[in-house]
C-alpha cells in the first residue's frame, strides 16, 4: 500500500506528529519531574538514607507498570472516541486532588519496616498523579498508530521524544528547579503543567477521531500474540539494567550524599540511552559501547581495590551503566515487535524493569548482608555480552574451560590459606586482583575470558584484607554496617560505607590482648576535635545533660565526666544492636550503662522530647551520605528549642566530598546564634591517633564560647554568601563545588 503524500493529507493529520510530538514530551516531562520533587518532600521523614530513593524507585516503576498495563487495556478492547473520554476523565479527576503534598495518613515513620511504611506514604500522596500520566507513553503512540499518517507503522520515535521529556525534567531539576523554588512553589508549577497536558491530551485525542476512518473508529486494536521467547527476552533485556540503575544509585548516593542531585544523575542517563540508542540510527557507535563495557567493568574493580579520585571513580561506576543500558536497550530496539502489539511490548519490558528493582531494592537488603548485588550485576552483564552469547561451543571448549578452571583453582587456594590462617594472603591477592582487573580491561581481548575473570576478582576482593573471614556485614534499610579486624589485629572497627563510625583497641603492638579501660579513637580521640567541645563544657555536680544525634560505636559517651546524663538519638536500630554488643564494644557499658538511646529520625524524636540539654551534638555528617534534612533552618530552631540557655550545640562536618562550613555558619547567622569553626588536621590516618576534623560550635551568648579561643584552633564561623538552608531548599551542587574546585576547607 502506498503511503500518503503530504498534499493529501487532511488538516488534522498535518498536525499530528507534532502535536503527539509534543505531548509525549511535556506528558514525560512532568512524570520524571514528580520523582525527584516528592522524593525530596518526603526525606526528612527517614533521616536523608539512600534507602529513600530506592524504594522510590521501585514505587514508580510498579506504577509505571500500572500505567501501562491501563494503556494495553485501553487501546486493546475500547473504542477509540471512548479511550480518549475515559483518560481525559481520569486526569481532570487527578487534577482536582492537586497540589502534591506528603500524606499524613500513615503518621509517623516506624523503627522497623520502613519500606512498607515508605510505599503506603507514596501511593496515598502520589499514587494517583504518577498513574495518570504513567501510561501516556504506550498509550499516545497507540492513537498515533490509527491517525493514517505516513509514519503511523512504525511510532517508535515518540518513545525517543518521551524520553527526551523526562531527561529534560531531570536535567533541569537540579540546575534549576531545586535551587530556584520552594517546594510548594515547585507542586504549583506542576499542577500547572499537568493543566497544559489536560490540553495537549485533548488536542491528540481529538486529532485521532478526526483521522481515523469513521469504519474502524468504533474498533478496538487486534493484535497477535508474542512468542514466550520474545516475551522471556523483553523481560530479561529489560531487567539487567533497571536493576543496575538503583544498585549504581545506592551506592553512589551512599559515597556523596542523599539528595535527588546525586540520584537523578543515573536516572537521566538511563532515560537517555532510550534517546541515542531507540531508532534505526543510533547516535553512539555501536562497536563502542560493547567494548566500553568490559574495560569499565574492569574498572570498577581497580576502583574497589585503590581509593581512585572522586570523578574518576564516579565516572567509572556511571560509565559502565550507561554503555551497559545502551547495550542492552539497543537489543531491545532489534527486537521491537510490529505497532500492533507496541503495548504489550512496553507492558513487558516495564514488567522486566519492576523486576529489576524489586530485586536491587527490595530484595537485595532481605537477601543479602553486603551490597552484593552490584558484583552479581555486574557479572551478569558480561556473562549475557552479545560476544558471549554469540560464542561457539569449541571457543568455550578452547577458552573458556581452562579460564573457569585456573581461576577457580587460584581462588580456592586463597580462600582455603586465608582460612586456615597458615599465611598472609594479602601480599598474592592483590597482584591477583590486578591481572584480574587489567585481563577484563582488555589485556586479553577475548570476552569469555573478561567474562570468566569478572565474578572470580571480585571473589579475590571479598578475600582482600580478610574481608571473608575477617569481617561482619550487617545490612538494614539504612545501608550496610561492616565490622572489621584493622592494623594487624590491634583494632576492631565499625564503618558505613566508606567512612569510620567508631573503633576499639582490641590488642597491643605486640599482638598480646588489650584489657584496659575503652579508648574512644578516630573522630573521637582525646585528643580531638570533638572530645575537646565536650571538655570545654563547664562541669555541673549535678551532672550534665547531653544530647548526641548518631549513635556509631558509642565512643563519645567515653569522653565525658562520670555524672553526665547521655541521650542518644540514632535512626538504625542495627546500629543500636552493635553498638550495645558487649562482645563487639565496650564504650557504652563502660562509660554510660545508663545511657538513654531514642530511635527513630533526630527531627522528630528529638522534637517530641521535653528535655533540654546542656549539649547537643549533631554528629550524622561524617558519613559520605548526609542527611540534608538536618541542616536546615527548621531542623536548628527544634535543636535550639532543645539546648538551655548556657547550652552548647556542636555540629560535626567532617566530610569528605561537601564543604559544610559555611552551610552551618549561615544557619547560625539566620538563628542569631554565636558559632566558631575549628578544623584539626592529623598527619596520619592510623587508628590508634586523632582523626582529621572539623566541628563547629554554636551558643544563645558569646559567654558560652568564651574558651573556644584563637590559641587551640578556634576561630569565628564565616557564612560568606551562602544561602540558608530550609527543608524546601538546599544547594549540594555549590557544596560541593567549594569543596573541590574552590580549595576551601
């Protein structure tokens, strides 16, 4: 059949490609723009964790499912004029429960079981804007396919248009939107967007009764049905990267910071794979991609063994996920299915992509005490490599046999030797891990070797440093706490993530046991920053009341006089479970059997406490992701409604990847409160010295503060021209900007 000429084209079919054009994008636009928007509204209910956003994810893939679940149904068995009426229905119903707000319906977040918590809050608050524009996609390019336009057979570019939205909303959310409105400013702005697409759904709607002919106007779309192998393909091309993408999130949000900056990154990058790589004409050269996969791959093992540059190391985490979603969403362009069953084929590849993060968001911290998902992950991203799969049963037989098999053989006699105890592997592992790492770079161009090599060196880096037999992993919906044996057994330490949370001298120099009284140690060293805040305190003989945020190993309480009155306030109860493990430290049942431990998130427990301090601590900024909710002016008024009157409020800002500095002298500026800054420098990062730290103090008069002096390091807090944080407004992107290209502290 020959196609249409423009010139016969009616009025209404002229309009068609871009006006669906354009609501695709504005439709997509305001889906990705929700994400990040509400995510960022709802944080402060569970202390910043990346936790959040995961189960976020997950959240708005299953309606996404949903939605285009509706899309199938509709455009499969209702007539044309009726789909159109019915959605038009569904989103002026949506528009009138508008604007977006957190529900209050679920009260507040529970000690345990947050993710149910989480999901019930996001579908009473969300649930009904996210579903009525989360089938639009499918459901647009379905209408587009009966308007008798020249392009109608093949509609797939409106997804590469969808995707455009959605990388844009994304893209310019941080740049933009997050640092230029308030949060309520930013619902106000949506619903108004949502209005335009009222208008701009019309409008296609009304374009598709117009050109599709009057004998099928009243019929639904037959489509054939799919091969369980096409479906089976959909699913699993679908899932890897879906999967990868909150596994990449988490952990880059866990080494920066929890905010939707650091989370849409991964998101939009996966949005834009969609947009390079869904048309007959990818934009990246092919060949490129699949040989950036095994060589970023690689990298990501060096970078676990060596502590890269930031930007290098986040550069290679991002790498290999973007060239892997490319990958794989090339292989699901090959397999598109004809317009006929478009709906099914997006019902099912967003099927797969719920799957994908249930099992990294969901499942992963059930299963899993360490975040293994992400070498599993990134093993199956070579194992199914097309080289791979397109591989003859001689070359495995040639390669791939005698690969599995040394480098089985080397890992099990690591494993075994380190075991048993019989002699320090370390020295051979990672020379291992190395061959390892540049064998999957290309060193050996084969890909049944990188693909071989890639689960078998990560198995070397669980061994490295003991971390198999040595240490314990314990995982929570607040990340994965790790307790290791450090410096040739003298010390044992609890770390989140890449930071330290509290250490304990377990043995001498000598390697006899150690059978003192606990000595706090890292951050938390006599000799220290912060010992030295709890020191300048004035004693009282009545005892002193202090309030510390982030519970750790507990090493503070240590510092303190024999008659203080400890409260401790901590968000994990597994950080509870350590850190008063008798067998594990001994700070608490030492220093402070009669401690007091609140959980739940400081902001509210604290807020809901009758009892004011002589000295309150925010320490829950030390760790790479930091709780923004906590350094805001809304977050200081509860603190300082909390402190007596000759109190002391100390913020410790530590951080490796933010300067805080000026973020906390400006809340104290905004408050009327006095501040000084003190930034101790240590010439060694070994456990048994003082940690480099940076604390700030703060006081209602300059009395308090008066022996915070010049002489031992303290100087007056400098805001500079820095902006106050509020709970609808923070600027991570400019604190970390003056962290690494601005030489501040």
């Amino acid at each position: 059949m020959l196609k249409q000429s423009t010139a016969e084209y009616s009025p209404a079919q002229n309009w068609a490609r871009p006006a669906f054009t354009l609501t695709v994008f504005v439709s997509a636009f305001l889906l990705f723009a929700i994400q990040p928007m509400f995510t960022k509204m709802v944080l402060p209910q569970l202390g910043g964790s990346p936790g959040v956003w995961s189960v976020a994810m997950v959240f708005f893939q299953g309606l996404l499912l949903l939605g285009y679940l509706y899309a199938h149904l509709s455009s499969t068995y209702l007539p044309t004029r009726v789909a159109v009426l019915l959605h038009i229905v569904i989103l002026l119903i949506t528009f009138i429960s508008l604007p977006i707000a957190v529900s209050s319906g679920l009260g507040k977040p529970p000690v345990e079981g947050q993710i149910f918590w989480l999901i019930g809050v996001f579908t009473l608050s969300v649930g009904l804007p996210f579903f009525a524009v989360a089938g639009n996609g499918p459901l647009l390019q379905a209408w587009f396919a009966r308007t008798g336009h020249k392009d109608a057979a093949d509609p797939y570019f409106l997804y590469a248009a969808s995707n455009l939205g959605s990388f844009a909303a994304l893209l310019l959310y941080p740049v933009l939107f997050e640092i230029t409105l308030r949060l309520p400013q930013q619902a106000f702005a949506w619903s108004a967007g949502f209005a335009a697409l009222i208008a701009c759904i019309a409008g296609s709607g009304f374009i598709t009764t117009k050109t599709q002919s009057a004998a099928t106007l009243q019929t639904r779309t037959v489509s054939s049905p799919l091969s369980t192998t096409k479906i089976l393909q959909y699913i699993g091309l679908a899932f890897v990267p879906s999967a990868l993408l909150v596994a990449v999130t988490s952990h880059i949000a866990t080494d920066v910071a929890s905010a939707p900056f650091i989370w849409i990154v991964p998101l939009a990058l996966f949005l834009l794979t969609f947009v390079l790589i869904f048309t007959d004409r990818p934009l990246v050269p092919l060949s490129a991609i699949y040989q950036a996969v095994p060589v970023l791959a690689g990298g990501i093992l060096l970078s676990k063994l060596f502590q890269l540059n930031f930007v290098v190391n986040i550069f290679i985490h991002i790498g290999f996920f973007f060239a892997t979603a490319l990958m794989y969403h090339h292989l699901l362009y090959t397999l598109r299915p004809e317009a006929k069953n478009l709906t099914k084929f997006y019902l099912w590849m967003s099927f797969g992509g719920v799957l994908g993060g249930i099992f990294s968001g969901l499942l992963a911290p059930y299963i899993f005490n360490s975040i293994l998902e992400y070498p599993i992950l990134v093993s199956m991203v070579m194992l199914a490599h097309p080289a791979i799969i397109k591989a003859s049963r001689n070359d495995w037989k040639a390669l791939g046999l005698p690969a599995l098999i040394i480098a089985g053989v080397v890992t099990t006699a690591f494993a075994l030797l380190q075991k048993s105890g019989m002699a320090n592997t370390d020295k051979f592992i990672v020379p291992a891990i190395i061959i390892g790492s540049f064998f999957v770079m290309g060193a050996f161009r084969h890909n049944i070797i990188r693909a071989i090599f890639i689960p078998f060196t990560f198995v070397l880096l669980a061994l490295h440093g003991g971390n198999a037999f040595g240490t314990k992993f314990m995982r929570s919906f607040f990340g994965v706490d790790r307790i290791s044996i450090e410096e040739n057994g003298q010390f044992r330490v609890l770390s989140h993530g890449t930071t330290v949370h509290g250490a304990s001298r377990i043995a001498n120099v000598d390697g006899t046991p150690y059978t003192g009284a606990p000595i706090p140690l890292s951050y938390y060293h006599p000799d220290g920053v912060l010992a030295q805040t709890l020191k300048l305190l004035p004693d009282n003989a009545a005892g002193r009341d202090v309030g510390i945020v982030g519970l750790g190993a507990g090493a503070h309480v240590c510092n303190g006089k024999p008659n203080d009155r400890f409260t401790y306030f901590e968000i994990d109860s597994l950080v509870e479970k350590i850190a008063t493990d008798k067998s594990e430290f001994q700070f608490l049942s030492t220093c402070a059997p009669n401690l007091k431990i609140i959980l739940g998130d400081a902001r509210l427990t604290l807020q809901d406490q009758p009892q004011q301090f002589d000295y309150l601590l925010l320490d829950a900024f030390s760790s790479d992701s930091i709780p923004t909710h906590l350094l805001t002016r809304e977050a200081l008024k509860i603190y300082a409604a909390h402190l007596k009157p000759n109190g002391l409020l100390v913020f410790h800002i530590s951080n490796r990847h933010m300067e805080l500095e000026t973020v906390v002298a400006a809340l104290a500026q905004d408050a009327g409160l006095v501040a000084k800054d003190r930034l101790l420098v240590s010439k060694t990062d070994n456990l048994a010295d003082a940690y480099s730290s940076e604390a700030m103090v703060m006081a209602k008069s300059a009395d308090t503060l008066a022996q915070f002096t010049p002489a031992i390091g303290w100087t007056n807090a400098d805001p500079k021209s820095t902006a106050v944080w509020t709970d609808d407004y923070s600027n991570i992107p400019a604190s970390i900007w003056r962290k690494y290209w601005n030489g501040e502290k």
